[in-house]
C-alpha cells in the first residue's frame, strides 16, 4: 500500500475524460475513512477481477468475471486479521483467492484462504524465521505472492514465494560483490539497502512519479528475474539481475555520462532492456541510453545552461510542496533548480512511443509556525523540477505536445477532482486501467474503467502531462 504524489496544473483549454463506470455495488463499511483496505486484483490465470474490501469487522469479497460481471461474492468475519495491514493476495490451482495480513511488528503474517462456493475461510499464522531481517517489499506476480527481505548480519536478500498453500524460500548472496562510493570507500549490502539507500520497487509496465524514482536504489520484477541498479556512486550504476529459477545473482555496470565539470547528482531508469541514465548540474544536463546487453550507447544528448532543451515537449516547471508549478524560462534557471534536488527521469512506453519526463525531487522537513498555539512546528516539505519529452521507436526524440492524454493521465484527473471517494486501488489490465474505490455518498465499491484518448463532452479535464503529479493521494497499486 503505497502513497503517490499526484497533482494536475489547470490550463484554460479543455479536454474530455475516457472514463466508464463498469460497476457499483453496495457495501455498507463501518468507519471506511479510519479502517478501510481495498486492494482490486487479477487472476492472471482465467483474467477474473476480484475486489477485497475491509473495514474493521469484515472482509468483503467480490469477483468479477473476465468481461467485468459481477459472478459472485463473499462476506467473512474478521478474527485475529483484524488488527493487521492488507498486505496482498495469490490465487490458488482452485482459483479461489488467499490474503495475507501483516503483523504490527512485521513478524507474522495471518494467511487466510477463501472459498467462494462454500463461503468457507480457512487460516494459519506464517511465522518469519528470526534470520528474516527487515521487510524490504511485498508484491504479486503471475497469481503469487511475494515477500522480499533483508536477510540479518547477511550479506543476502531473502524472498518468500508464497504460491498453492507453500512457502519457498530463496537466497541471493551478494557477499562476492563490492560497493564502493565514488571516494573509493567500501560500503556493506547490508548497510547500503538497509540504511544508505532503501531499495524503492518501481512498477514495470506503468508511470512511475519522480518521488519514486529519485531513490539511488530501484527494483524491477519480471516474470523470471528481478533487476536491482544503484546509482548511489556518481561514477556509474551498478546493476544485479536476480535469477528466480535458478537464485544466481550476476553484475553489470553502466558508467554514467561525464559532464565537463563534476557532476552534482546522477541516476537511472531501467525499461525493456534499457537503461536510461542522467548527470547533472548546474552548468549541464547530460542523457545517455544504453543497451542493457552489450552496454553499448544507444543515444546520448548534452545539454549546457546556454542551450535551449529542443526536445522537450512541456515547459520546465518547479514546484514547491503543493503549490501552484512555475514555469522556468530558460535552461539556465532549470539547472541551476536541478543542482538543489535529486536529479532523476522516468520512462514509460505506451504502443511505440516512450514518454519521459526529466528532473529532480527532494523532501526535506522546514518549519512553520501554528497560529493556533503560537508554537513552531515540523512540516513535510517537497521540491520538483521537471519537463517532458517522448521517443519514437528509433529512440528519436519526437514532438508529441498535442498527443491525446493517456488512461493514468484520465485516472488521475478525474481522482483529483473527487471528493467522495475513499479506499482507491488501481489495477492495468491489457490495454486500460481499471479504478476502484468506496464512494463514501452512495456507500458502494464502484468500478471505472479508463482508457487513452478523448471521449463524451462534459467534463473538463485540463490535463498537461504526467510529471505534475504531486499531491499526496492514498493509492493501493497492485
């Protein structure tokens, strides 16, 4: 359950929202704004959507069947779940849907499995070894569910597999490895993904917000591996695939582009076999891509604060918390913003172009005054700066300013123009996205469907592109 930023700049043209309601049905939670879960889920298997829904007394099952008909549902009584976090599901040979519940103090988790022909639960406690270390991430991949771990005073990453009511349990060694910072200095795995850079798992298939990727270490899950890249050493990124058949762990590493004078800050973005890498400072910008195979170049660009960024197709913006962006008139004042944040991009494909958005993002903690007790206090502050680009199929940069808005630009639109809607949990089927969410007026799970492009007249939707998104909304991406 995680939290994107998200934020939508208001332009005086409009454009229309693709959007569907698919369903509604009535679930009456108790105290949904204070213990309410949602998570919506496909079985990857028969392509069944499945809806759980919680609140502090029940778990509310509903399944859909692959044309989004409602087939049949399931209403089970909270026990000893009642107290702990969603954290995901699995889908059994049965096909019938397992949850697992987090434990306060991530020791535990309770495994429920339930029968919706028989309207029937049964459960067990999973206990983590005492070796397990800290919960690094869980996720779902092909019907299983997945708990990756940092394995204690180990030099090893721990994943649990739970799949068909078994637990396997594999290790991925990295104490053959180095980790040095850009001063030469020795860094421990233990000590890099522990405490240094805590590994941040970026979606796949799906727009990731600059929040997410300005992490120096990043995770991507495909069907038999996973691809981890640090970038916590200016001098390059360094990059492991996990091999989930075979728990071999092998290394690759990427020098980052060299900028005339030392770099401030650098990263990385791995997609279909590619890596994206970004340097920068206050004097230039530089881009590189490269072929994750061979390590060859593939494209590189090299912008200086006395150019103009002609491939871009938004203005340059900067943003401080939630506010209103600001446009950057030159290059000059965008990498002089740059300097002062986490340097970062993001790359998305959708049919064959590739949608990236370059900038930076920081958080920090600042201090406000409260009126009402006349006293200081901490807030949670942000800084972005950013623009867009896109790239053809031959890695041509391309303008594509006036191109129709995406289904995650028509999702987050219409979430951050409604107020009645709590509980929100997004899946991505083939080709559009699938919203649910508890509408807190008619007290019902409703189900939209979005897609690319325009659709009915009568909602403006002023959408620009997708790197505005920056104001905090509770999302379950599963």
């Amino acid at each position: 359950m995680k939290k994107l930023l998200l934020f939508f700049l208001l332009l005086s043209q409009s454009i229309l929202i693709s959007q569907t309601i698919l369903n509604s049905s009535v679930l009456n939670l108790s105290k949904p704004a204070e213990s309410g879960q949602l998570i919506n889920a496909e079985n990857t298997k028969t392509h069944e959507v499945y809806v759980f829904a919680s609140d502090n007394k029940a778990i509310n099952i509903l399944k859909f069947n692959k044309s989004l008909f409602l087939a049949n549902q399931f209403k089970d009584t909270l026990r000893a779940e009642k107290k702990r976090v969603l954290m995901g599901y699995s889908f059994g040979e049965d096909e019938n849907p397992t949850l697992y519940w987090d434990s306060e103090n991530h020791k535990s988790i309770r495994i429920i499995k339930y029968n919706l022909e028989t309207k029937k639960s049964t459960s067990l406690n999973f206990d983590f070894p005492a070796n397990t270390g800290n919960i690094i991430t869980s996720f779902q991949k092909n019907n299983a569910f997945y708990v990756l771990s940092k394995e204690k005073d180990q030099e090893h990453l721990l994943l649990f597999e739970f799949r068909n009511d078994k637990c396997e349990i594999k290790m991925f060694d990295f104490t053959s490895f180095s980790f040095k910072n850009e001063k030469a200095q020795n860094l421990s795995f233990s000590a890099l993904v522990q405490y240094h850079y805590p590994i941040e798992k970026i979606e796949t298939d799906d727009f990731s917000t600059l929040d997410k990727t300005e992490k120096k270490s990043k995770m991507y899950v495909f069907d038999d591996r996973i691809i981890l890249t640090f970038d916590y050493n200016i001098n390059h990124t360094q990059v492991f695939n996990l091999n989930l058949q075979t728990s071999e762990v092998t290394e690759k590493i990427f020098d980052t582009p060299v900028t005339q004078t030392a770099s401030k800050s650098t990263n990385s973005f791995y997609l279909e076999n590619k890596l994206y890498q970004l340097s920068a400072n206050s004097e230039q910008f530089l881009f590189s891509i490269k072929d994750f195979y061979s390590g060859k170049d593939i494209k590189t660009i090299s912008v200086s604060k006395n150019d103009t960024i002609s491939f871009k197709n938004s203005p340059m913006f900067l943003q401080i918390n939630e506010e209103k962006p600001q446009k950057l008139k030159t290059t000059s004042k965008f990498l002089k913003q740059l300097s002062t944040v986490n340097a970062t991009l993001s790359a998305f494909k959708n049919k064959q172009i590739t949608f990236i958005t370059f900038g930076g993002f920081a958080s920090y903690q600042s201090f406000g005054i409260s009126y009402n007790y006349g006293q200081n206090n901490i807030q949670d502050s942000s800084k972005m700066v950013f623009f867009d680009a896109a790239l053809n199929s031959d890695f041509e940069f391309i303008n594509n300013s006036q191109a129709e808005p995406l289904a995650i630009d028509n999702l987050n639109y219409f979430m951050s123009n409604s107020k009645n809607i709590l509980m929100v949990s997004i899946i991505k089927l083939t080709d559009f996205y699938i919203l649910g969410y508890y509408d807190v007026d008619t007290k019902s799970y409703t189900m939209r469907k979005f897609t690319d492009g325009f659709m009915d007249q009568g909602f403006g939707n002023p959408i620009m592109n997708k790197a505005i998104f920056s104001k905090s909304i509770p999302l379950n991406r599963n």
